[in-house]
C-alpha cells in the first residue's frame, strides 16, 4: 500500500495506490471522515490501535 498526502499552496490531494482524490472540494467534516478512513485502513496494515476519541469538558451555563 502506498499513500501520498500532498498539502500546500499548490496541491491538497490525497494519493492511494495510484488513486487521486482531491481534497479541496471537502468541506471540514468530510476531510477529517476521509482521514479517519486512511487512519483505520493504515492501522489494520500495520497493527496500530486506532485513537479513541478525546472526552471534551462540558460547557455549564452558570
């Protein structure tokens, strides 16, 4: 497996085995959905446990 993540001024791509998907028509939601996929593909390669998510402190009004 081969991914190329090209992020710049020039280039917001992201390459797997010769696939090209363009990241620029991603709104932030859809980028990190699209990362999360690559995340859990790449572990399931190389045996890394996927991160959990963090716990965020509740905002009280009061």
């Amino acid at each position: 497996m081969q991914i190329t993540l090209r992020m710049g001024a020039a280039h917001d791509d992201l390459t797997i085995n010769g696939s090209t998907f363009d990241r620029s028509g991603l709104d932030r939601r859809q980028r990190g959905h699209l990362a999360g996929m690559v995340r859990d593909t790449w572990s399931q390669f190389h045996n890394i446990p996927t991160p959990k998510k963090r716990k965020r402190k509740s905002r009280k009004n009061g």
